[in-house]
C-alpha cells in the first residue's frame, strides 16, 4: 500500500518499490537510534542479529547507502561504576548486524558515544573500522569530527553531516573530544563548503527533548537555520517518539524518526513507532521522499498493519500540521518547563551522590551541558503557564511530574531564584568576555 500525504509516499511494505528502483537513482535511507541488546539484557545479542523483516532487508540490501544513528558505545571494557542504566555497550560482534544488512554509515553523534569516556570511543572507532564502516560525529581532534560522510555514484554527489546536542560527550565540553556540535559554526562551514563543491548536503541530527511529540521553538529555530545555511535536508533523532515534518524553503525536515531498536519494556506506546525515511536522487534533486512506519517489539521489528498504519498516518499528518503553529509551539514548550521545574532537576544528581559519586557527578554534567537545560532556563524566567491543552499532551506522554510541596514553595517564590541566576549568568558572560 503507499498512501501519499503532500510531497510525501508512505509505504505499508518497501516490497514493491524496492522491485522497481531506478539504476540512475541514488537511493539513501535513515533511522534513528540503535542499541538492541540495551533494554533485552536476556535476549542480547542473538536478538541483534536476527530481528529485521526480509522485506525490509531486502529493501536494505538494494539501496546505496544506509544510515541509523549508534545510540551506543561498541566495547568490551569493563562497566563503569553507576550501573548500566544510561550507559550503553554492545560487544563488537553485533556490527555483524550492521554489515549484513547493508548499512554504509553509523553515526556517532549522540550522548551515549562518550559513555564510557575517552577509552569507549577509541574502542567504537576501532571496531567500526575493523568491520569497514564508514562513520561520523565523534573523534579526537575537531577536523575529523566535523568531517562529513561523502558519497558519489552516477555523477550524484552526496554528503552526510552528523551533529548532536551531545550533552557532556560534546567536544566543546571535553577539549574537543567527543561528538560534534550542532550549534557549533563549523557545521555551518561544513554546510557551505559541500554545497561550494557541488554535494547534495543532508544533516543527520541527534537533539531535541525526549519524549516531547513536538520539537520546541529553539529546535525548529536551529534545523531551519541549517537549511537557510544550505542544507538539503534535515533529517533529527534522540526524542525516542516520531514527530512531524516539514518543508522548509523546499527542504524536507524530519524533527524525530524516533528509534531504530532501542526497547524498553517500561516503554511509553509512542517508543515503540520508528520511521525510515527513504531519498531518492538524481541529477542533484530528490525525486521522491518515501517514508516506511514500523513497530519495535522484544522479539522482533514488524511493519505495521492495515490498521495500525493508517493510525499512524493519521497521527503524523496531525503533528505535521503543528509545526506551522508557532504560537502553539511555545505553548507547550512553555507548559512543560513549568512542569519540569528546571533548576530542580539537580535534585537527581544530589540524590545520587549518597548511592554513586560518579554517577551523581556524571548526572550534574549532563544537565549543565545539555543544550535543553540552557534554554529550559530561559523559558522558566519568563514564568511559562501550563495551557490546558497542552497539559492534557503532556499527561497523555506521560510529561506531566506531579509537584511536591518542596517544588510548590520554590515555584511560588521562583522570583527570589530566578534573579540571583540571572545575575551569576550575566557575571559569567562578563568574565568569558575579559
């Protein structure tokens, strides 16, 4: 079945498209977040290896190049105290996965990369490498961080940057170690300078606010100012759920494709949906945007059915429609910080201090650096109001924290808080400045 929805086809199975694939087109396909064996500790990897649908993996194995994001680290090192809750690992022997099914490009621009610090990502590179590859984002000097993926067949020329939040693996945190900024302005200079040399430039970004089933203003402010800088497409990850698209100066954007594998049994129903966004090119333009919904279950990843597509389609096409609404936009951005209460959300750290220093401290870094926690900040000064509808979205997504008598206090008396931060702000940019 292939239902279309403006400029856009979704596909029930790739089957029939996949028999028809023109020989001069270049065909590209990304998902988002990878790291089976995370959430199926007995099952592992026997799992990872064995759960595609033959219809998409045939799909897969015809296409030129094939992209997910590495939502892991790929080591054998021993655990890092804290637990193995935020951190991710897969053993080498899982990329037998990735080489199986086709896939040309991992990227490595996310905030589970630098899990297992320095030593994780050298690991990750080196057995990336060993199974011949290719990837992008994270590295140990910012010339080969912010280095694209390039591709050329048929005279099509294409270039894949990857870029991230990154939150504490980011490499302007870690003295340029780590994942590559998405903020950062050699993105922008990546951008222009595979444009300059004729590249058919997609963005593969990993940012966002988990969850959240519309990306905040200061996240479409930022995907659309890589088209405005020359990107063809933007292409998002990391919120765990699927969220709208849009076409913006004719570029595609796609704010969540959600996950790739990444299962939890505790799992929200809105984790379980990812999304494979299918490009076509020739003569350096898309010639069609197919987009292919699946479901991820514990044993398996299945294509949806009738029923569960046209749900999905329906459910798309009505957060596609919302991201024109700014005004609704900043309404629900806004009622979620004033239900997340920001400033308290060092408790966690504090909390944990007393079972793990490291993880405590780790914690208290992620937070600091998260691109999220600066403009929560800024909102919370504002003093957003939580709309009743977009408290009801938040409760449905399970965003709506129930408030303790101690968040009540703080909330009431927000001013005496939000001052003495805003002043410590403005002394920080003073000194950076000096």
């Amino acid at each position: 079945m292939i239902r279309t929805f403006g400029d856009l086809s979704f596909v029930t199975a790739p089957k029939s498209h996949a028999s028809a694939l023109d020989e001069l087109e270049v065909t590209l396909n990304f998902f988002g977040d990878w790291a089976p064996s995370s959430g199926r500790p007995e099952i592992g990897l026997q799992h990872a290896l064995n759960y595609l649908p033959e219809t998409l993996s045939n799909y897969l194995s015809r296409s030129d190049i094939n992209v997910l994001n590495l939502e892991t680290t790929i080591t054998q090192g021993a655990i890092v105290s804290g637990g193995t809750s935020r951190l991710f690992r897969e053993p080498p022997s899982a990329l037998e996965f990735l080489k199986r099914h086709n896939f040309n490009l991992a990227s490595l621009a996310n905030n589970h990369v630098m899990d297992y610090f320095e030593v994780g990502l050298k690991e990750t590179l080196d057995h990336l490498d060993t199974y011949s590859l290719g990837h992008a984002g994270a590295g140990f000097d910012r010339d080969k961080i912010y280095q694209p993926y390039r591709f050329e067949k048929n005279a099509e020329k294409i270039s894949i940057l990857c870029v991230a939040d990154g939150e504490m693996g980011n490499e302007r945190f870690n003295n340029g170690v780590g994942t590559a900024d998405v903020t950062s302005f050699r993105v922008v200079d990546q951008i222009r300078k595979s444009k300059a040399e004729g590249y058919f430039t997609i963005v593969f970004v990993h940012a966002g606010v988990e969850f959240l089933p519309y990306p905040p203003p200061f996240i479409q402010d930022i995907y659309r100012n890589l088209v405005d800088q020359g990107a063809d497409c933007v292409i998002g990850h990391h919120p765990h759920i699927v969220q709208g698209m849009e076409f913006y100066s004719g570029a595609p954007i796609f704010y969540s494709v959600g996950h790739f594998d990444l299962y939890r049994k505790t799992a929200r129903s809105s984790e379980r949906l990812g999304l494979m966004v299918s490009l076509g090119l020739s003569d350096a333009q898309l010639t069609r945007v197919n987009l292919l919904p699946f479901r991820i279950e514990e044993q398996a990843i299945n294509l949806l059915d009738k029923a569960e597509f046209n749900n999905f389609l329906e459910l798309f096409k009505e957060r596609s429609a919302y991201l024109s609404d700014a005004v609704f936009l900043d309404k629900l951005w806004g009622s979620y910080v004033s239900t997340r209460q920001p400033l308290l959300d060092f408790r966690r750290a504090v909390s944990l201090y007393r079972i793990d220093s490291d993880l405590s401290i780790k914690t208290a870094r992620t937070i600091v650096s998260s691109l999220n926690s600066g403009f929560m900040y800024k909102t919370f000064e504002e003093k957003p109001v939580c709309d009743n509808q977009c408290r009801k979205i938040l409760r449905e997504h399970r965003l709506l924290r129930k408030q303790g008598i101690w968040e009540r206090i703080f909330l009431s008396q927000k001013d005496l808080f939000c001052y003495p931060m805003t002043v410590l702000r403005k002394l920080f940019k003073m000194v950076k400045r000096i």
